[in-house]
C-alpha cells in the first residue's frame, strides 16, 4: 500500500514537503491515541536487545540524525519500532538552513541527496522536549546529534560545541560530534587531528557522564579512519558512528544530467553501502572489542542490518530507505532481524544434535 502510496502522489511532492507530511503524522501518533496499538504491531522481539553504551536497546536498529532535527517526534517513531532515534543535528544557535530545494531522491538509484545545512530551532529550544523525554520510561534510547553553528567561524567550532554539549548532554542517553556533514562550510576539516583532538577532549569535558560518540565521514581515506579510530581509544570516547553521507557521485545509474541539475549535498541511501561497509570493518579492526560502533549507510533490509552486525557493528542505523520503504520498515527489519536469529539457532542446534 505504501510503494502506491510512493509512487503514485509522495514521490510527485517537493521531497522536503513530503517528508514534512510525514512528519506530522508520526508526531502525532502518541496524542490520537492510536500509538500504543501501532507499538504492539511494531514492538521488537524481546531476542533482539542490545546492551550498549550503559543502555538497553530494544532493538539493534535504530534511525538515524537527521530525520527529526528538533527531538519533536522521538515518541511515534519509537512506536513505529526504532529501537533508538538519534536527534539533530542540533547547533548552539538556531539556523534555518540552506536555502531550497535541498532534498532530492533519486529514485533509481534508492538514494537520496541532501544540503539542508542543519536546519534546527537550536540547543536552548530543544532543552525542554528533551529534558521531557528523558524523564519517559516508555520511549525508544535517544540519542543526540550535535555539531557547528554555520555563524561560527570553524577557528571557534570548540567553544561553540562545547555549549551543545552542555546544555544537551544532561538529557541525551549519548552524545554525538557530527564533523562529517559536507553541508556546513569547513566542518569536515574538524576531522584533521590536530583540530579534532582538542574539540573532542572539550566536548567530552563539557558532556559529563553522557556517552560521547564522534561520526565520520566515508570520504576519509583508511589512514585518516585508523588514526581517528586511535585518537577516540586514547581521549576514551565511548564509540564512533561511522558514516554520514557522502559527496561522491561514483555509481550512480541516474543520468549525469540529473546529477549535475541536483548539485551539492551529501548523498545517501543505496550508493553508500559498499563503502560504509568498508568503514565500519577498519573501525571495528582498530577500536578496541567493548567500544560501540554504529554503522549506519545504505542498510534497507534485515539481511544488510545483520550483514552490519556479523561484520562488528553494535548498532546499526538507517534513514533514506524509511522515505522508500515506509512507516513499517523498521518493523520488517525487526521482524526479518528476529528470523535471521532463530534460523540461525535452528541450525547450529541442528549440528549440535548431529555431531
């Protein structure tokens, strides 16, 4: 019903206005009393738990920053079955973004490319949703995304996060340093060590005990992955997510055209996923083994998710395919991820009887 839904009136919309549609629907799932009977179709099986980051994760799959900048609809999408929602990105100063369009799909390719440039309300207006989540026993792990206000020259990015991560950090179950978004001019040079080490260390002073996490871009090469891998072992950061979108265009079946009329952003969805992999097999190779690592780039389906985790990570995240897949993806991943499991239980019982 949804891929008719798709094809025949959300994927004729301003991506940005469907997505906005959307929005106000999931919002609201927790206030038309219908939320509580949505959970209980989408809830995760209790098999699928994850103990990570001092938490416990309903669900392995969670949905990625980006989706709910401002923390306004954490409570429906648990209800649709994330077993974590990562907010944001939040800056310490509210901006309404790069001008649009700014979201474009790519259909052909199950992609998305985006230059939003962290379109948020800012950490003062998001204190008082998130201080009111934290205080819920029934919601989804939250997460929250920080990273630069666009005002803010990169040369003061330190102070500027620091302020994120100390009104924010108090209600976040972790914490993440977004340095990878290729929309903000200059943020992705606050991967270079010697700027990176000094933002992270301020960050996690700023942060208390909230877990600190720090995302990375796939455009890294694998010594620039490696080295940051040993700088957050070093500083003691709580994991690394690994990775935001991308500004390569590298095989992509849309016409040059269409790519060239769509211009800059970061493109996300299927593409990614090769690469993504790549990343997230060098972290796991350089972290140590209780570090949590979340990979998130181009997962659609349960397969790719276990795919994520056979491969180390500890959680995985996803985002286009919910504009492709609909408001029951996560409970197919969840469902397919929970038939992965017993499958496999079944045949190494089955071995086990036979040996």
């Amino acid at each position: 019903m949804y891929r008719l839904l798709f094809s025949l009136v959300l994927s004729r919309m301003d991506p940005e206005d469907a997505h906005h549609l959307a929005f106000r629907v999931i919002r609201a799932l927790p206030t038309l009393g219908v939320g509580r009977l949505v959970e209980r179709f989408t809830r995760p099986d209790r098999s699928l738990e994850v103990q990570a980051l001092g938490r416990t994760f309903p669900s392995p799959f969670g949905l990625a920053a980006g989706f709910d900048k401002d923390a306004l609809a954490v409570r429906g999408l648990g209800q649709l079955g994330f077993g974590h929602v990562e907010v944001g990105t939040i800056t310490s100063v509210a901006q309404p973004g790069n001008e649009r369009p700014r979201l474009f799909r790519l259909l052909g390719d199950r992609a998305l490319v985006n230059r939003m440039g962290f379109n948020n309300g800012g950490a003062d207006a998001a204190v008082g949703r998130l201080s009111r989540l934290a205080r819920r026993t029934h919601r989804p792990v939250l997460g929250v995304n920080i990273g630069k206000s666009r005002v803010t020259p990169v040369e003061d990015a330190v102070p500027d996060y620091e302020r994120s991560a100390r009104v924010l950090a108090p209600y976040a179950d972790y914490l993440v340093v977004n340095v990878s978004s290729p929309n903000t001019p200059g943020l992705r040079g606050l991967q270079e060590l010697d700027a990176l080490a000094p933002l992270l260390e301020a960050v996690r002073a700023a942060a208390g005990r909230a877990p600190l996490l720090v995302k990375i871009a796939p455009d890294l090469a694998d010594e620039e992955v490696v080295r940051i891998c040993e700088l957050v072992t070093r500083l003691g950061l709580d994991g690394i997510i690994a990775t935001n979108t991308t500004i390569s265009r590298e095989g992509l079946s849309a016409p040059a055209s269409v790519i060239e009329r769509v211009g800059p952003g970061g493109l996300s969805g299927a593409p990614l996923a090769a690469r993504s992999l790549e990343v997230l097999r060098l972290v796991r190779a350089n972290v140590p083994a209780e570090q949590c690592v979340i990979s998130v780039g181009g997962v659609e389906t349960a397969a790719d998710v276990q795919d994520r985790l056979d491969a180390g990570a500890t959680l995985v995240q996803g985002y286009t395919a919910f504009i492709y897949r609909g408001p029951l993806w996560a409970r197919q991943v969840n469902r397919g991820l929970a038939r992965i499991r017993r499958s496999r239980a079944e045949r190494t019982a089955a071995v086990t009887a036979a040996s």
